[in-house]
C-alpha cells in the first residue's frame, strides 16, 4: 500500500509539475490534495507544453488515474477549460476523477477575493486572485458548496440560499458591491454539476481500494510548504495545507500508506506575492536569474522574487513533512554562475541561528549568512548522468543535500520531461 507525497518545499514554484510528470510514469493514481487554480504547473512532454492548474500531472501517462481529491477547491469554469483544452490536444482525460467532496470555487468567492484584497491596501497578501482564501473560509464556516452538491437539484437549492443571504450582505454592507442574483447563480451551478458529472466521484474510497490492492499513489502538491496555512508564514500563507500532513486529510488516508515523502526544492529560491524571503536578491544576480530562468507566474504573470538557497529554510521544510527524498530543480539556470552563494544560518538580534522563525517580524530581522561555493562554466542543461555535471556542480549538490538532510534523488535540468538525473528510483 504504497504513497508517495510529493511536496513544494519552499515557497511554490519549484517545478513539481515537471517532476510529477516524470515520476507518474511507475504511478497508478496521480492525486490532487490541496489548494486550486491558484497552482499553476508546467509540464513538458511528447505532447507538448502544458499549464496545468488543477488536472494532476500524471494525466499524461495512460496507466495513471488522475484524481482532484477531497481538499481541493475546485472553479468549475476553470476545470472545464482545462479538460476541453487537454482533449483539444489529444490528450485522453476519461481517467480524470473529481471528488465529491471536493469544494466548490464560486464566482463570489472570486469576487470576494479581489474585493479583499483592495480592501487591505498596503498590507495586501498578493493571493492569486483566484477565490482560494474565501472558498476555503467557507469550508471552515461550513456554508461552503462541494461537488456533490451540484448535483443533487434541492439540496443545493438549500445550501446556495443560505450561502448567498450571507455574501450578499457582506457584498452589499461591507464593500457597496451589487448583491449576486440567486437563481442565476443556482442555474449555473445546476450546469456546471451537469457538465461535471461524468469525472464526480466518491474517490476516497477508490484511493483506499487500489492501496489495498498494492497500486501506487502519488500526491501530488500544490503551492509550498512555507506557505502552509499552519506551518508556513502566517499570514503570508495560501489557505491551504501544502504540506504532507494536507495530503493525508486532503485524500483520507492514515499515514501507515505513505512509504515516502519527497521535497521538491528548486536550486535556489523564489517566491510571488508579500512576505518575507530572507535570501532575496535586490537587484543585480536577482534580476539576471529572472529573466535567465524566466521565473514569472504560471498563473497571474507576476515577476516571482529571485534569492539564494536557503539552507535554513529547506531543514525546516524536511523536518515538517518528514522528507525521506529530494528533488532538486532548475540546477541548470546556475550555469555559468560564480560563485554561487548558499545560505547556511541566519544572524537574529546578533545571534547565530540555524533554526528557522515561523513568524514574519521575526524573519524580516534575520540576515542570512552565506557560504560561497564555487560555479561552474561547463553547462548542466539537459544533462541525464549524474557524471557527467561539473565537479563543481556536484559539490553544490553534495552542500545542498547536507543543509536538507534527505538524500538528493532526482535532479532536473531542464523543462523537458527526459531532461532529468534520477540518481536512485523515487517511486518503487
Ligand atoms: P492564494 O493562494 O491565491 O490565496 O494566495 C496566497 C499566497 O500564496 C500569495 O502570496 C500567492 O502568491 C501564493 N501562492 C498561491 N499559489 C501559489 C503557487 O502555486 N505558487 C506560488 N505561490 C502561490
């Protein structure tokens, strides 16, 4: 009964749709747990280059099932788009499952979103704007609709009432908006539960079924592990769980299934939106590694934050979600590079500390302290042997699986599926 997390272990980004897509090829159920169209993964393979933003990435490889699971939220609109533009292009979607408990992203939840957003002016979070923060506040307010929901016509005539009775005051006291119209908003969901039917299911227990039967489960993450509502940079957070303990809530299962954790960390750090980052590059390296490595939002386009390796940052992130694995990412983007800088501890109020403040006043006052490696000329790009990468290459490596603490197994060095070193078999 084998599982494998696979989770952001910085802030996003870290190329989890590149390296879920490759390690899919030895999955039976690639799943979903958390978050929603606020992720954006990027994936590159025989059929092209695609942006995924709720379609698990292992619906590229026909022995896998792909599943949204329970602790996704998902908009309707966005996953209908998403299914009819994969199916534009050839690619088989009938293994595509969608849990009926997933929640639903409505279109005030959207509205909402933004409308908060401009509300908190100066001290903006820089959400995706994709409605995930008031959807997930709704799940926890329990007035929240699931897929289940859409499709059972009177049950949701209920829900949607009482939901609506609530968001319009808000939408019409609070921020002077125009109230939303019940029974338009009824007729498009009744709609969207029509066109979604064929892919809603009960899936947990299909997941519980195929671990029985010995399938291997991959989950798949979404967002970062500093970015986890609990464990990450509150409030500089998503609001969801990204990290391992989300998986195991977000699919139903106990954590006796899961054989292994795995930390996607790119070669050095980025992050979209406010909050601290305390290896960020002002400037100078930070403006050449963004344009170099093209690091702009999969999902809004916003320029993504540019920094060093944060070594304190990444012990944190595998102790938090137990890394038996890492993966490493964009190694290449660091060719021709020297030196390169690592940060190994930070100073606090005059102190040394290895250890990493969850709290943003505390992080804003840390300095990270920074060892310098040497770079390297020789390219890694597309490189498939760990042999072949540049002595130098492989020192950093070395430097970086020591300040993670789990063993590197899998490095990528480039955007395409086989551009990949896998150095020791992730998902067995
Ligand atoms: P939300 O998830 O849209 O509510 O945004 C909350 C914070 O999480 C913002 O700083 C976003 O930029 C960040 N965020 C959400 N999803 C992702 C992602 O997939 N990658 C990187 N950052 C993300």
């Amino acid at each position: 009964m084998p599982a494998f997390g696979v989770i952001g272990a910085q802030w996003g980004d870290e190329g989890k749709g590149k390296v879920v897509d490759f390690l899919s090829s030895n999955a039976d159920m690639v799943v979903r747990f958390a978050g929603g169209n606020n992720a954006g993964h990027t994936v590159i393979n025989d059929h092209g280059e695609f942006k995924l933003h709720l379609v698990p990435a292992g619906i590229f490889w026909p022995q896998a099932k792909a599943v949204i699971g329970g602790g996704t939220v998902v908009d309707p609109a966005a996953l209908l788009g998403e299914i009819q533009a994969l199916q534009a292009r050839g690619v088989d979607t009938s293994r595509l499952f969608l849990s009926d408990r997933a929640h639903v992203v409505m279109p005030y939840h959207v509205q909402l979103d933004q409308l908060e957003e401009q509300a908190r002016g100066n001290s903006a979070l820089g959400t995706t704007g994709r409605g995930i923060g008031p959807a997930y506040v709704d799940k926890t307010a329990r007035v929240g609709i699931r897929m289940g929901d859409l499709l059972d016509e009177e049950y949701l005539a209920t829900r949607l009432k009482a939901a609506l009775q609530q968001k319009n005051l808000l939408l019409t006291k609070v921020y002077g908006a125009p109230p939303i119209d019940l029974d338009e908003t009824y007729r498009q969901a009744l709609e969207f539960g029509t066109q979604l039917r064929p892919y809603i299911a009960p899936v947990e227990s299909a997941i519980a079924d195929g671990l029985a039967a010995g399938a291997r489960v991959l989950l798949e993450g979404a967002q970062g592990t500093l970015l986890d509502l609990d464990q990450g940079v509150y409030p500089y957070v998503t609001s969801s769980s990204p990290t391992i303990g989300g998986g195991l809530t977000g699919i139903g299962i106990g954590p006796k299934d899961i054989k292994g954790v795995v930390g996607v960390f790119k070669a050095y750090s980025t992050r979209v939106g406010a909050g601290p980052l305390p290896t960020e590059l002002h400037g100078g390296m930070g403006d050449q590694i963004r344009e170099l490595a093209w690091e702009y939002g999969t999902t809004t386009g916003r320029p993504r934050r540019v920094g060093w390796f944060d070594g304190v940052a990444a012990r944190y992130s595998a102790r938090v979600n137990g890394l038996t694995s890492a993966v490493l990412t964009r190694l290449d983007v660091l060719d021709g590079i020297d030196p390169v800088s690592v940060c190994v501890a930070y100073e606090m109020d005059g102190q040394r500390i290895d250890y990493f403040p969850t709290t943003p006043s505390a992080l804003e006052r840390c300095q990270p302290i920074y060892e310098e490696l040497p770079g390297w000329t020789q390219p890694t790009a597309a490189t498939t042997d760990v042999g072949a990468l540049p002595p130098e290459a492989r020192s950093y490596v070395k430097r970086l699986e020591g300040l993670i603490g789990a063993p590197i197994d899998l490095i990528s060095t480039g955007p395409r599926r086989e551009e990949s070193i896998l150095i020791r078999p992730i998902i067995t």
